[in-house]
C-alpha cells in the first residue's frame, strides 16, 4: 500500500562520527590589540594554536627570547602588539620570538634611546613609562599629558598612586582601601618610582607620548566620564574634578539599579574596565591622587 508504514522495516540512518564535523579551521593570523598583559598574550597564543592552556607560559624556558638584562627574563612589555602570521608548524616559542623581535625593531632605534636619555631615563624605563600611559589614557590625545603627569611626580619624588600599576599586580579590576597598603612592588601607593617592569605591552604611540610628552606643569588627573580627562597642577582644583568623578559614578549606579543601560556617553568609561588597554579608575575615587 503506497505511503503506508510497513511494520517491522527499519531505516538506516547513519551513525554520527567524529569525522562527519569539519574541525574549524586554524587562525592565520594572531591580533595583539595594544596594551595586553603578558598573560593574555600567553593564553590567546594557546587558543590560536589549539594547545592545552598554559602551554605558552610554560614555553618560556624554551624560547630563547633576546630581552634586556633589566627585564630579568619577563617578556612584559616585549610582546608587541600587532598582527602576526601563524604559519604552518608555528609553535608559542615561534611566536614568542616575532613578538620580541619586533618590539626591538620599534624601541631600539636611536630615536627612543635619546629621547629616553633626553628624560633622563633608559629605554626599559621608558617602555614601562609607555605602559603605563597605554594603561591610563582613554585617548590618544591624552597620552603625551598622562605621560607628563608620570615624569612630573617622578622628577618631584612624588609616589605615582595608580590604580593601574596596583591593577595588574591584583589582577583585578577594582581596587579597594586595603588594597593600596599591599606590600607589592608595583603599589605606587607605597613605593617610590616605577613599577619594577612595564604592566602591558604598549604600542608606539604610548612609546612616542613617553618620550616625548607633551609640555606642562601638571601632577593630577581624572577621567570624569569618557571623553572628559581632566589634568591639573593644582590639587584644589584636582579635588573638584574629583568630585565630578564621585557625581557621575553616582548616576551610573543608580541607572544600573534602575535597570538601564547607560549609553557609552554615560557609562563609568572603560576606567573600570579589565581592559588593559584603557584607563583605569584614578585613586580619585578614593584620596584623590593622580592615577
């Protein structure tokens, strides 16, 4: 009988396998967006050549890599941030290695090394100057100033109190109180001067604006709300920025407590981001310091 069902006739449905999915096809490339931390870096280097994780921090004793005797065999700061070829048979030392050959082929050129020595300052200070400055300014814009507000507190033997040399220490985005009385070589709170290693990987405009930043007598800054970086000389003045900072975080809570979403223009900007690559929030939100 046509289209009946016959009792007891089976149809073969074959069975699924392994290899009936296609894999998904391996990366070509490898994008390291400006001011990744090292360990980002290790884990993107794992995913893109689908090894288990850890395995490119794990490498490290293998690679061979060509640092600076300053650097004390971390990469930090070395691996530059650019888009990289994963050609057939790369492996994380390979990698590794055209990370930290670029970054010389960006930072030991003559004009860096001078103008670092113009700051009175060497090459492995002025990375970590620029990553700093990658780490805590919003805009391109705003580089060469954060860059200058650095060198001021330094040349003054200021502590710089960024939340952002605490950040990577902590390995979170938000810092409390306590947290700025951590005995860490990279809380500027407590410690003077740089941080014993850059806290990312800057690119070559955070590396510009290190060495060459813009004029200016200021010591304070805040990044109110995206767009708006305030710079200051005057600690008075820092104070009120502040508490516009103070204003905006207020508004932003309480939208989100009101379930809505704040528009770019709204949000506490990436300030409070895990981003590396944007500025953290100032220690404004708590004495008021430059961060």
């Amino acid at each position: 009988m046509a289209g009946a069902v016959v009792a007891g006739t089976a149809v073969a449905v074959p069975l699924l396998t392994v290899t009936d999915h296609h894999e998904a096809p391996r990366p070509t490339a490898l994008v390291v967006p400006e001011g990744w931390r090292a360990t980002q870096v290790y884990d993107a280097i794992d995913k893109a050549l689908a090894l288990p994780s850890g395995s490119t921090r794990g490498s490290l004793g293998k690679a061979r890599l060509t640092l600076p005797k300053d650097a004390g065999g971390n990469p930090e700061g070395y691996l530059f941030p650019t888009s990289y070829p994963l050609r057939k048979g790369a492996t994380p030392e390979s990698v590794l290695r055209s990370m930290v050959d670029t970054a010389h082929e960006k930072f030991d050129g003559a004009p860096v090394a001078a103008g670092a020595q113009r700051n009175s300052m060497n090459v492995y200070q002025a990375l970590t100057i620029a990553s700093i400055v990658q780490a805590q300014a919003v805009k391109k814009e705003d580089m060469g100033k954060v860059a200058r507000v650095i060198l001021n507190r330094l040349e003054r033997g200021m502590p710089l109190q960024l939340d952002s040399t605490l950040i990577y220490a902590l390995g979170r985005a938000r810092t409390t109180e306590d947290d700025t009385r951590s005995d860490s070589p990279y809380n500027t709170y407590q410690r003077m001067g740089l941080p014993p290693t850059p806290i990312g990987n800057p690119g070559e405009d955070a590396m510009r604006a290190a060495i060459n930043p813009t004029p200016g007598d200021w010591l304070y800054f805040v990044t109110v709300k995206p767009g708006d970086t305030r710079f200051t000389a005057d600690y008075d003045t820092h104070m009120r920025n502040v508490a516009d900072f103070n204003s905006e975080q207020q508004k932003v809570g309480q939208r989100a407590g009101q379930g809505q979403s704040p528009s770019p223009n709204q949000s506490p900007s990436s300030n409070q981001s895990p981003s590396p690559s944007h500025s953290m929030p100032p220690s404004a939100t708590r004495s008021g310091k430059a961060g």
